[in-house]
C-alpha cells in the first residue's frame, strides 16, 4: 500500500478463535454454567426457531447474517422451510455459502449486499 493506506486482510482463524467454531456473531443462551459457547449458540438458535413457529414453506430473511450459522441450522433443522440470508461482507458471505447446501438447493441462499438497499424481494 503506499503512503497512508491500510491493508486489512480478514482472517478466518481470528473470527473462528473470538466465535467459536459455530461462527455466530450474536449472542449465546447459556442455560448452565458448563455449557460451551457452541452449545449456548444452538440453544439460541433452536430457541428462535420455537419462537418463531414457522410453518412449512414459509421463508425466512436473515438481516445480517453474518457467517450463516442460523441459516445452517435452519436447512438442517427445518428442511421445508425457506431462508435468505443477507450480509454486507464479502468474507461473510463466502463462509455462508460454503456452510449451506448446493446452489442447486433454492431454498436457502446467502447474498453478499449492503443491509437496507435492496430493491424488490427476497
């Protein structure tokens, strides 16, 4: 880079060392004290979903989904469920992708876009 500019080179392994290896950006539900962190963010997850009560075929957006870590869950949790995750980071969306079924699989998709400026539907 040349004079004042900064090169900032994402590593997954940081993410993966401050996330656990779920990759869940948001918080945890710790029931107990003993849990791990990656166990804690499944609970949250299954938690939301009881929430939620979606119904079959229903679809469901992921404002800033981060790495995929609900969207995972949700494809093999749900599976007659829709869900499409957005995410303005291109390492992000990359991970997403790669955690999710194939393309050909269009019932869950990860889109890599600014937050709030999409046009149309998901």
């Amino acid at each position: 880079p040349g004079r004042g500019q900064t090169t900032f080179v994402p590593r997954l392994e940081v993410w993966d060392a401050a996330l656990g290896s779920v990759l869940s950006l948001s918080a945890a539900r710790f029931a107990a004290g003993w849990e791990t962190l990656e166990e804690a963010q499944g609970r949250k997850h299954r938690q939301l979903l009881e929430l939620l009560q979606p119904k079959p075929r229903q679809h469901i957006l992921d404002m800033g989904c981060g790495f995929g870590a609900l969207l995972e869950h949700i494809v093999q949790e749900r599976p007659l469920l829709r869900a499409t995750g957005v995410t303005p980071c291109a390492l992000q969306a990359a991970v997403c992708l790669g955690r999710l079924p194939p393309s050909q699989d269009s019932r869950v998709r990860c889109l890599e876009e600014a937050l709030l400026r999409h046009e149309g539907r998901y």
